[in-house]
C-alpha cells in the first residue's frame, strides 16, 4: 500500500514544471535568443518567459562560453532583457501507427485538424533514418506515378529520389497534386515546407480530396513559421515516410519544397554567426542536403519501398542556383519545367529534353526505352524546326527523320499534355507510347 502510494507520488511529479530560473535572456537578434547561464546541451529545450506570462518553447542550438544559444520554435512576443530562461523536458517521443494516415500535422507532430491527438503503438525516432547502404534494396520495380509524360519517358523507380525543377509559378506545386492524387503508392507523405499558408488547405481539399488524404500524412510548415520548425517538418515527413516504409509499404514522399529546407537552415546558420559561402548559403546547409536525401530511398530488404519527390525553386529560372546544383548532383534524376512551355498554355510543362530520370533503364523493359529514346529524338527535331515552317524554310522530302518527327508532333504534343483532373495509368503510358513510336 505504502510503496502504491510513493509510487504515485512519483508518477504525479513528471507533471510538475521545473521551475528553477537557470538563466536569464542578454540578447535577441533576430530569430536567435541568448541566454546567460541556462547550460543545457545542443538539442535539449528550455523555455524563455514572455512580457503577457506566457512560456516560449526554445531548442538549444549553440553556445558561446557561457551563453547559450536558442531557436524558439514559435514567433516570440513581448521579450525583455533579463526574462527568465528556464530548462525544460525534452521533447517526448512522438507514437506512431496506421490511425496517422489522414491526418495534417505541425513539425512537432501536433494536429492541426481538428480530430484530437495523434498517438500510436510504435516510437518514432527524432533523427533521420539511417540505413547502410551495402544493405539497401535496390531499385528495381517501376513506379505509377499518373503523369503520362514521366510515366512513359521519364519513368521512376520504387525508391528513386527525384527532384522537380522550375523557377516560381511554372507548376511544380500543381504537378505535385497531380501526382499526389493519381500514384499508385500505398501511403503517401506530403510535406509542405515554407511554401504560402493559403496553398496547404488548397492542397488537402483540391490536390488530395477526400480519398487522397486517406492514405496520406500531411506535414505543413508553411512560410510564417519559424525556420527551426520549417527543418523539423521536413525531417518529420521523413521520418514519417520511412516508418511506413519499414512497415512493408510502398510509400511515396513528396516535399514542396527542398530549397525551403535549404533557407531555413540558412537562416539559422547566419543567426549563429556561420560565415556565407556560395550565394549566402553557409557550407552546413550543402552538408545537411545530401544527409536529408540519403534518409529517403529503400530500406534493407523486407521493408517496403520509400521514393521521394522534391522541389527545387530555381529563382529566375537560373538553374545555376547553388541549390538547384547541389540537389540535381545528389537525387537520382531531375524533372524540369520550361516557362516557355507554361507560357503557352503546354501543362504539364515538363521539358523532356531537358529532363532525366537515371533509373529508368533499372525499371523499364527494353522495348520501351528504345520508344522513350525516340520519343526525344523525333521531339527535339520538331523542336529545331518548328519555327521555320511557318516561314516556308521547311520543305517535306528532304529528309526522313525530320518528315517523320513533322507528322508525329501532333501525337508528341497530345501524349505530353495532361489535364489536372486526369489520370494516365503506367502500362497505358507505355502502351500509348509504344503505339505512336510504331
Ligand atoms: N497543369 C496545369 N494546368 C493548368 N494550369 C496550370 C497547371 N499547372 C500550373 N498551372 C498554372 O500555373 C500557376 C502556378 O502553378 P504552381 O502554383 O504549381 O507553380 P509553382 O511552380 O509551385 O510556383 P511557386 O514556385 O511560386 O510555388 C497555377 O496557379 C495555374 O494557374
Ligand atoms: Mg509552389
């Protein structure tokens, strides 16, 4: 009886606020607070008192001696020098299972729909997942995605990391609902990083529906929040997404967007006085992209398959950008999108000459490939020529290859061309594609 009592005791004590001040705030610059004498590791949280009494919940990012550096995770209101800086818990680690699907959350994995809190059965790691990658499976069944055009030349794999590339309002956001709704995967985790807030109802309503959410988990940081929970958002739809992985899914990730991830950790690594390299980006931000890219991808064999789709902003269409070449070095395959597809009304506007998917030859039979190949040949012929026809400088006879890639572009142009609202299955895709290349 006694030791029922102490026991409960105890238990009731996990409760209590630790309420001893261990430090007091010298410095706010920016997003970064500095607290003299609350000496806690890279990692762990305190919390910092506001002007209206409230406590503002802050992850240790740094130190300096004795001053320690903090990322709170909302906008803070109303701080003094000298408010009190207390530790606080770390972070509990999130439950996870099957009752997350359809669920919209924050990166700290608190809902944000309205149906009550998340739990789950299985504990779900706070780092990147990690697998060796002697051990990794490899890609080796293709993957529906819906989109005719990458379905037939541009073919992805289960496991395949891709990023979809164009400057802003070319249509990434839009191409990425497309596939959100018509992919085959199992499980679908969507993370919307630092993109405009009016976009993410749009997105559940619209690019998701109904079904769509059904079988997704939807992470939003959107571009009013703070950078430190833009990078715990993305790393949640990770971890996340490999959790269903390891569960034996076919599981699809898609991230809107990776450059996003990119700023905020540059935001944050200015904050904490890190010098700028290349176009202001410190070096940790190119180190932390490839770490991010690698958690993706298969599992060891036995698990399902985790595949993953960025976007990447290429600002004034400048596909120099450090970001856009960092990623299109570390992902297995690019998607670009031409304004001057866009510009003309051609959606999706995806430029396959310019585009590539490096595992399409590990998942496509050779059949297909040789209709994919010339598929882009017959195009970009068109291509080189289309502008002279009208001006009489083409003339049918001349050559073979051009008279066939004349009569063929209306098929070529019908084949790119999707409607938002419909689907194209993958064996149609490549069907379609064979039919035209006959
Ligand atoms: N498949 C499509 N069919 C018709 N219109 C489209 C299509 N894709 C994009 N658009 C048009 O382009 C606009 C911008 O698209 P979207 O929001 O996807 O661009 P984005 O590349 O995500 O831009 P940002 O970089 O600013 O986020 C849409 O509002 C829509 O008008
Ligand atoms: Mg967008």
């Amino acid at each position: 009886m006694l030791d029922y009592k102490l026991d409960e005791a105890l238990r009731s004590l996990d409760g209590v606020q630790l309420a001893k001040v261990a430090g007091r705030l010298v410095r706010v610059s920016g997003m970064l607070l500095e607290s003299l004498g609350c000496q806690r590791s890279t990692g762990q949280r305190c919390r910092v008192e506001q002007a209206d009494g409230s406590l503002l919940d802050a992850q240790v990012v740094g130190f300096n001696r004795d001053i320690t550096y903090l990322m709170p995770f909302k906008k803070p209101v109303g701080l003094a020098a000298g408010s009190r800086v207390f530790p606080a818990k770390d972070e509990a680690l999130l439950q996870i299972d099957e009752s997350w699907l359809g669920r919209v959350v924050n990166g700290l994995g608190e809902p944000l729909d309205e149906r009550g809190k998340l739990s789950g059965r299985d504990p779900l790691p706070v780092e990147l997942p990690r697998v060796n990658p002697l051990r990794r499976r490899p890609v080796e069944a293709a993957l529906d995605v819906g989109v005719r055009a990458i379905n037939g030349l541009l073919t992805l794999g289960k496991g395949q990391r891709v990023g979809l590339f164009a400057g802003s309002g070319v249509g990434k956001s839009v191409l990425l609902g497309m596939i959100t709704r018509q992919t085959k995967a199992d499980v679908v985790v969507v993370g919307l990083i630092g993109e405009r807030g009016r976009e993410v109802q749009e997105f559940i309503l619209h690019s998701l529906g109904e079904e769509g959410l059904r079988k997704a988990v939807v992470v939003v940081a959107p571009a009013n929040e703070s950078p430190l929970m833009r990078l715990k958002a993305t790393e949640l739809c990770h971890s996340i997404a490999a959790y269903f992985r390891d569960q034996g899914q076919d599981v699809l990730l898609l991230v809107d967007s990776l450059t996003r991830y990119a700023m905020a950790q540059r935001e944050i690594a200015l904050a904490l006085g890190e010098p700028p390299a290349t176009k202001g980006y410190p070096p940790s931000v190119f180190g932390m992209l490839p770490e991010l890219v690698e958690s993706a991808g298969n599992g060891e064999s036995g698990s399902g398959s985790l595949s993953a789709i960025y976007t990447v902003l290429a600002e004034g269409d400048d596909h120099q950008d450090p970001i856009v070449d960092c990623a299109r070095a570390i992902l297995d395959g690019h998607i670009v999108l031409s304004r001057r597809l866009a510009d003309v009304g051609h959606y999706p506007a995806i430029d396959i000459s310019a585009s590539v998917s490096r595992c399409m030859s590990q998942v496509g039979e050779a059949a297909h490939l040789a209709a994919g190949r010339q598929f882009k040949e017959f195009y970009s012929t068109f291509e080189k020529i289309k502008e002279l026809i009208p001006l009489g400088g083409y003339t049918p006879g001349m050559d073979a290859k051009t008279d066939r890639a004349v009569q063929l572009a209306p098929s070529l142009e019908r084949f790119l061309r999707q409607e938002v609202g419909s689907g194209a299955e993958l064996g149609a895709s490549i069907a379609t594609l064979q039919s035209i290349i006959k």
